[in-house]
C-alpha cells in the first residue's frame, strides 16, 4: 500500500492511498490476497483510494488452486465468507474508490473492479474483462450478486450474468462494466481519484451512504444471506465444478 500526498502548502488536497494486487495467479484471489485487501482498505480509514494490480493485469479472479483444495463444506464456507466481506467492504468503503484496471479482471477480479466508485481500463487489445462465475458451474455468493446487480446497467445482465462473456475493453464500456478507457490507465485513474477527493468528505460519505448502504445487512439481511449462501455453496463445492477447475488448471 503506497500514499501519495500532496504537494506541500496545498491543504485542498486528500492523501491518496494506492492499493496494488501484487501475487501469483496473475494476483488471484485468495486467502492471502484477500486479507491483504481487507487490512489496506481499514488501515486507508476513509481517505481516496486507487485500486491496481501488478505486472499485465487487475485480477484474473479467484485462486483456482486454493479452491480445488477445499474439499471439506466448512472450508468453502469460511472461504466464500472471507470473499463477500472482502467485496462488501470495498463496495460499502466511505471514501472514493477507482480502480485502474491494467489488464485482465476476470469473475472476482471483476466483482472488484466492479465495487469500486469509478472504473478506468486500459486500451490494451489483450485485456479482457467479465463475470464468467456461471461458465464455471458456480452460484455467485448473495452479496456480490447483489452488489454486482447494482452497478451493472439491466440490459446488461443477461449477457454478463448467464453468457459469462469476456469481453475487450470498448465492448466492456458499452456495457457498463466499466466507466472509461486510458493509453496511460494509472494517470487517467489518479485524475479520476484527485476530483472525486476534492468533495466535501462527509457529504460524499453519507451520499454513498445513501446509495449502497453502510453495513452488509444493507446488501443482504443476515437471515437471507445465510440461507442463500448455503443453497450456492452446493455448486461450489461439488465434484464437477472440482474437476472442472482442475482441468483448467491443468492447461
């Protein structure tokens, strides 16, 4: 976690906070990383922060080896609990949030570009972004579905949710999975970052407030979320859904 302040003598100006992905798996999510996540965004306390990943890309999503090891229920479980409050904590953070999206951001790795308050992508022809959580067999957990449902455009969901397309940056745009494009990701995204700063902090603590929520129970009641995450743990920690992600891994 990197801070940048501001020049010296501008008090107009909020320290930004740069949170880089940086791990194997083209910095996947697991245990680690998430954690990782989860102790940057509570030690930012508020203030702006910009969301990267290192090397060619964001996110390419889950850790496929972590999760082909989970054999047992009440790992998947604890698993797929630790990734909803990773994601609900970014989407619900109280200060702006852009992620600059520096290559592929793939299933999770989406869901976190996704949290974030402003989306900027690279122009990179290579890239590639999306939700192909269905493609894999799996069930999205009810808070991401919820938060995911929130920041995509209607028409979009059928083709995002069902197809489980990836799709090049332009595309992405058009579909509202992200916000703009940039040749420079990191300038363009910390442009974004230095204005959505520049508001008042506690009007745009309690505007978010007003329009996510502040609390996970504001996404999904806990009665409702514990349910539905035990009806999509079934897909999670099923056999076939196993032997499809060792196949993949094995490519």
């Amino acid at each position: 976690m990197k801070h940048l302040l501001p020049e010296p003598g501008d008090c107009s100006k909020r320290a930004m906070i740069e949170i880089k992905m940086d791990g194997p798996g083209k910095n996947s999510l697991g245990t680690a990383m998430m954690t990782f996540l989860l102790e940057s965004l509570r030690a930012a306390g508020g203030e702006p922060v910009l969301l990267t990943g290192a090397g060619d890309a964001f996110s390419a999503g889950l850790n496929l080896k972590e999760v082909a090891t989970l054999e047992r229920r009440e790992d998947m479980l604890s698993f797929l609990r630790l990734l909803e409050e990773c994601m609900s904590t970014l989407y619900l953070y109280p200060g702006p949030t852009v992620a600059a999206i520096n290559g592929h951001a793939i299933a999770g790795g989406c869901v976190t570009a996704i949290c974030c308050d402003h989306r900027v992508m690279t122009t990179g022809a290579r890239a590639r972004i999306g939700l192909n959580e269905t493609a894999l067999g799996v069930r999205f957990p009810p808070r991401i579905l919820t938060i995911v449902r929130r920041r995509l455009p209607a028409h979009s969901e059928d083709r995002l949710l069902l197809g489980g397309d990836l799709v090049a940056p332009v595309e992405a745009v058009q579909l509202g999975l992200v916000d703009e494009l940039a040749d420079d990701v990191m300038a363009a995204a910390r442009a974004r970052l230095s204005t959505l700063a520049a508001h008042p902090r506690d009007a745009y603590r309690l505007t978010k407030g007003d329009l996510r929520g502040v609390l996970a129970t504001d996404l999904v009641p806990d009665e409702a979320e514990e349910r539905k995450l035990n009806e999509a743990l079934s897909t999670w920690s099923s056999s076939a859904v196993r032997d499809k992600l060792l196949k993949v891994l094995s490519k």
